[in-house]
C-alpha cells in the first residue's frame, strides 16, 4: 500500500562536502519526545516530497527546520510542513543542515549556509523533472532555520563554493 505522502531524501553534495573534515562525530537520529532530531549532521541531505501530478500547482517550497543552531528538528518543523504543503499541491523540501556547533566544520559558520545555498541550486536543477515552476520557489524556516533563511535571501550570490 502506497503512503500518502511518500519522500526520497537525497545527499546534498556528489562527492566532497565542502568545508568539511572527518570527525568521531555520529549522525544519528534522536527522538525527544517523539520528534526526531539530529544534534549531529555528517551527511547533509534533502528530503523531496511531491505532491501528486493532479494535484502539483508548480510551487515549492524550501524549509529549513530549527534547533537554536543545536539540532535540526526534522518532525515539527519539517516534515509536518512539507506534508501540509503537499496537501495543498505544493512540492516541499526539508533540509538537513550541517550545524556550526560540531567539530566537523573547518570554519563554523559557513557549513549552514553553504547546505542552503545547495539545496536550492538542487531545486532549481532539478525543477523540470519535480513539475515546479522556477519562478515560484520560497523558501521558510523556523527560529534557527527563519535566520538560515534570511541569510539564504541575502546572500545566495556570495561565492559559498565551488559549484559542482
């Protein structure tokens, strides 16, 4: 039986994360009363979830969870939204950010911008394919993910890195 809203999640990044160095750090899920959560993300990735092709109006949307910059609260503030939005005939993607408290970072601050900026160059590549309209992408995001947010809309064209 098909889910009502089934998702794929892709890597953000092909090969090399950029600003990024092994670490002992663990990526794992953590459930705090029932909410997944990661304190730690080694694999930054895009949950992609379409809506049906009947129901697709061409929109999209990109969210950006919060955690105060500690975590990355997939549930309440990702995934309850992109099934909402989903609901109404619009694509939604959940990112899965690097955070700048971990020791993986080379130069902390960068990491959440740099998986931002790659989220929405990945929307945009790939908008044909997912029946979006270019032109009608917005992106959200919640107490840490509303300031990644901004900081995605104000400077998207800064060179974060090389592109791939």
């Amino acid at each position: 039986m098909k889910q009502l809203f089934d998702y794929i999640s892709i890597p953000l990044w092909r090969e090399k994360i950029p600003n990024f160095r092994e670490t002992d750090e663990i990526e794992e899920p953590r459930f705090d009363d029932g909410v997944e959560s990661y304190k730690v993300v080694t694999n930054p990735s895009l949950m992609v979830y379409l809506p049906s092709a009947k129901r697709s109006t061409g929109q999209a949307v990109l969210i950006i969870p919060g955690g105060g910059y500690q975590a990355v609260v997939l549930e309440w503030e990702g995934s309850d939204i992109a099934k909402w939005l989903n609901a109404n005939g619009i694509a939604a993607f959940v990112l899965k950010y690097r955070l700048p408290i971990t020791a993986n970072n080379i130069v902390r601050y960068k990491s959440p911008l740099q998986d931002a900026v790659r989220a929405l160059r990945l929307i945009r590549k790939n908008a044909e394919a997912w029946r979006i309209d270019q032109r009608n992408i917005g992106v959200m995001g919640f107490s840490a993910g509303g300031h990644l947010a901004s900081l995605l809309g104000t400077h998207y064209e800064d060179a974060h890195y090389e592109k791939t």
